[in-house]
C-alpha cells in the first residue's frame, strides 16, 4: 500500500481541481450565458419594431 498523502500534497490536488473549475467556467459557461442575453436582446429589439 501507498503512504497518505501530505498536507502539501492535497493542498496542491486542491488547487489544481480549483483552477480547473475556473477555466472551465470562464470557457464554456460563461460563453453561454453571453450568448443567451445577446439571443435575448435581439429578440426584443425584433418586436419593439427595430427602434435603434
């Protein structure tokens, strides 16, 4: 069997975990979200009669 990991060990999984997460979210959701209010506004700009 292999030790326990350190503290400094799972301190560093913890943080790449982390990162991943954030990038993750920076590239795929919150592209998302953008292009879902950008659908939104045109939608409503189309029935408010195009006033610009």
């Amino acid at each position: 069997m292999e030790p326990d990991p350190s503290i400094g060990e799972l301190l560093v999984t913890f943080l790449f975990v982390g990162i991943i997460a954030i990038v993750t979210m920076s590239l795929i959701v919150f592209p998302i979200i953008g292009v879902g209010i950008w659908t939104v506004s045109r939608v409503r700009r189309r029935r408010s009669g195009s006033r610009q």
